[in-house]
C-alpha cells in the first residue's frame, strides 16, 4: 500500500551526537543522560561553541543575548 502524503502536515527527525541512542556509533550519549543536561559545562557540552558564534552573529544583528546553555529537553537542546 502506498504512503498517503498529507498537505497539511509536516515532520521533521533530530539526530544528535549528544543523543543516547548514538554512542555505539560514537557519539557522545554517554556523556550527558537523557533528561540530565541543564547548565552542563563543556567539555560534556558539545555545542558550546556552536551557540557561542550563534550569540556573536544574533549580537551582530542587534539583538542582546543574555546568556546561553544546554538545555535538559533532548538531546543537542540549547537556550539562548
């Protein structure tokens, strides 16, 4: 039976080094539990420095950035 494509919806899929699911294909699950990452500090913070050049360019623009972090939702979740 053929997939039925809906035009009225959408999805998307996360994939994350920092997820659980992909430290037997090397990633960094294992370093931050699901659900446990709040506040973490690199080196268990593996986007860092991603959010930080995030920050510079948002900061670039205009627009004041507070702070940042890792957030404990899922994995590769961040706040800034």
């Amino acid at each position: 039976m053929p997939k039925r494509r809906w035009v009225n919806a959408a999805s998307y899929r996360v994939e994350s080094r920092e997820a659980d699911w992909q430290s037997s294909r090397g990633g960094h699950g294992h370093l931050i539990p699901r659900h446990g990452g709040y506040h973490v500090i690199p080196p268990k913070d593996q986007l860092f420095n991603l959010r930080s050049e995030m920050v510079m360019e948002l900061e670039k623009m205009g627009i004041e950035v507070k702070y940042h972090h890792h957030e404990v939702g899922g994995p590769g979740q961040c706040e800034n």
